[in-house]
C-alpha cells in the first residue's frame, strides 16, 4: 500500500521522507533515491550533529556508542546514532561520513556492524573513531569477509553465497553479488587492508573474532546477540576489534 500525504505544507518536508523510508524498508533503494534523501537531510543531520557534540555529548562517565543500529538493533545503554530518522530507533540522528559528534577521547567503546563497507573514506573514519575513543578504549567492527568470499570463488563453491540482493548463478556473479551488492558496498573488506588503515591511524592489538561467540572485550559482550552467521568455520563476516593504546 502506497503511503498518503497531508497536503499541507507543514508536513511537506516529513512527507518526502517518510515515502523515502517507506520504499527504503520494501525495497533496495536505487542509488539515485538515496542521493536525494541525503541531499535533503545532510546539511540538517550536520548541524544536528554538531549541537548534539556542544551539548548532549557526555565528557564522563562510561560512553558506549553503536554506529548504524537501524531498524533492529538498537542496543539499550549504547547511544544508538544513525542517519534513518524516521525508521531507525536511534538517539542521535547524524550522518557517519561527517565527523562524529563526541568529544575527544570521551568514548569507552564503539560497535559498528554491517556498516562500514558502505563508507566512502574508511581512513578518515578510523581517524574519527581513534579521536573520540579514550586512551584503551576499543572498536568492533563487521562486514562482508572479503577473505572468505575470495576463498570460496576461487573453490568454486557456489553454496557459499546466497542470493541477496540478487539471484546469481555463477561464481563470478555470486561474489559480485556478495562484495558489492548492486555498488551499495563501496569497497571490499579483507583482514590485511583494515589491519593496514587501523595500524596507520594508531590502533594496536587489532584482532579477528568469531561473530556471535567472540569478543576480547568485554564491553562487547551484549552486541553478539545481535549479530548474525550461518557458517562459523568460513564466516560471512569479518569482525575485528582493536584498541586505543592505553
């Protein structure tokens, strides 16, 4: 069912996003309708951003933070920040290209899963997360395993893959289909090319873990519920975590 509109002008700027999300939750969106959602709110998510930094952001106490928790995964204790207002259950509506919106060296720890692929600047990414962590505070990251998806192309297993977001039959297609999913993902995750960037901004004791069963933090704990795998032997996701120095 198509979604209706008050058509006064109050609700104009509301209406444009909630037909936005409600085509955004039925469907892959084209690039062409994401590029005019954020057209419409980056400004708005910048200026939103940078007041939530002056003043929400905490400067004490333990600060947990999850980039990009949706729809689904919104984690109780974490300040959840995403740039799907309407939709998403989130606590600060920002934009994870733009700087984020926490102080220097005031965040314990930041989760982000299924996210960072979809960055267009991984290395000024990291550099954010290292600034608002404090010295020993810690990131855990997850994303499409490029390791595995190479292995298993060149193995020729084509059960490996599935079919989101689209049915392909041949093992070219199926890690096509896997790395970039219709050019949503920007690039390909591998361990040694994230080892790279992080080791360059600072971050050491950068380690890979089993989704859902492990982490080398404990703060972490409560975020592999929300995570999801169906072969742990040659997991679909690569997950890292890694360490401010202390």
């Amino acid at each position: 069912m198509a979604q209706e509109c008050d058509p006064d002008v109050e609700s104009l700027f509301k209406c444009t996003l909630n037909v936005i999300y409600y085509n955004w939750e039925q469907v892959m969106l084209t690039r062409n309708i994401k590029k005019a959602y954020y057209s419409l709110t980056s400004p708005l998510m910048r200026i939103n951003g940078i007041l939530y930094r002056i003043f929400r952001a905490p400067k004490k106490g333990q600060v947990k933070v999850h980039l990009g928790p949706g729809k689904k995964n919104y984690l109780p204790g974490w300040i959840n920040l995403d740039a799907n207002l309407l939709t998403a259950k989130i606590d600060v509506w920002a934009n994870i290209i733009d700087p984020l919106p926490f102080h220097n060296s005031t965040v314990d720890a930041i989760y982000s899963h299924h996210v960072i692929e979809h960055l267009p600047d991984l290395r000024s990414h990291f550099k954010e997360v290292y600034r608002c962590l404090k010295p020993g505070g810690a990131y855990r990251i997850g994303g499409p395993n490029g390791d595995m998806a190479i292995k298993k192309f060149m193995e020729n297993d084509l059960e490996w893959f599935g079919d989101f977001p689209d049915t392909r039959r041949s093992i070219g297609g199926k890690f096509e289909n896997f790395i970039f999913c219709r050019q949503e993902h920007l690039t390909i995750l591998t361990f040694s090319y994230l080892e790279e960037l992080m080791s360059d901004v600072g971050f050491v004791n950068i380690r890979k873990c089993i989704p859902i069963k492990e982490t080398y933090q404990n703060l972490f704990q409560e975020c592999l519920a929300f995570e999801f795998e169906t072969d742990f032997t040659y997991p679909h996701t690569l997950l890292l975590e890694c360490q401010k120095p202390g």
